[in-house]
C-alpha cells in the first residue's frame, strides 16, 4: 500500500512491526457450484449454477460462502497489510506495539487486534485522574448535600 499518504510527518518506526498473518495466512480460491438434480426417469444430471460463486481455502479445502458473480472479496492478507501500512504512516507512538490475528467460521472472517502499550497507558493515567475528579466530585456533593439535609432539619 505505497499509496497511503504520510499526512502527520511521523518519522520512521523504532521497533519491530508484525510479520506473518496468523491464522489468517491461507490463500483463497472460487469455483463455480454444481447442484445435481434426478430426473424423472431416475438419471442423474449435474447443473451449474453460473450466476453463483464458491469460495474456500486452498490449505484445507473448507467452503468460506457462496456469493453472487458482482460479488467482491477483500482478502485477510491484503486487509492486515492495508492496517499495518495506515498505522506505520500515522503520528501514533508504536512503540510496544501487539498484534493478534485470528478468524473465525472457518476463516470466513478475519478479527485483527492492535494494542498501543503507550497509547494503554497514557489512557490509565486519564482513567485514573478522572476517578480521582469524580471521587472528590462526590465528596462534595456529598458535603453540600449533607449540610443542607442539617440546615433543612434544624429549620423544622
């Protein structure tokens, strides 16, 4: 993907970015799907459906689905580069950078995770302050409400 452009001037990656494709490293091939149909006379014959695409697993031959011919896959493989290529061009600190592929139905869909160490834990300290606010929030708002249940008591 060489033609993703660079917008933030980040500078080149530092550590050691993902290879591989996990288990989603298989290519995929189409066939076109025969149904057979007995006749009337008790002979069999096969009949292609053009109009009907199959899609499965070159490694161990598993049916991904079955789409119509305008059908147009995007493949695990060029997905995954397609996202490391994005993240290498972005301003974000990759530094720690975890990837998980997995699939799922077969491989019929592809789950990629990308976890940003410093982006992790830039959020704890956000997480963390704002429970320190919210905590002294409710302190408050306990004190407030707390005086006003003894001012409204002692006017009765």
């Amino acid at each position: 993907m060489d033609n993703i452009v660079n917008m933030f001037g980040s500078s080149a990656i530092t550590t050691e970015f993902p290879q591989g494709y996990g288990d989603a490293d298989f290519e995929v091939l189409t066939a076109i799907p025969y149904y057979t149909a007995v006749l009337n006379d008790g002979s069999d014959i096969e009949i292609a459906q053009n109009k009907k695409k199959v899609y499965f697993r070159t490694d161990n031959g598993l049916e991904l689905g079955t789409h119509g011919q305008r059908y147009k896959p995007v493949h695990h493989k060029d997905m995954i580069d397609s996202t490391r290529s994005i993240l290498k061009r972005s301003s974000l600190n990759l530094e720690g950078l975890e990837e998980t592929i997995t699939v799922g139905e077969d491989g019929a869909v592809c789950f990629v995770r990308h976890l940003l160490q410093s982006i992790l834990l830039q959020l704890h300290v956000v997480i963390l302050v704002s429970l320190h606010f919210l905590q002294s929030t409710l302190i408050i708002l306990k004190w407030l409400t707390g005086n006003q249940l003894v001012s409204d008591s002692l006017l009765a």
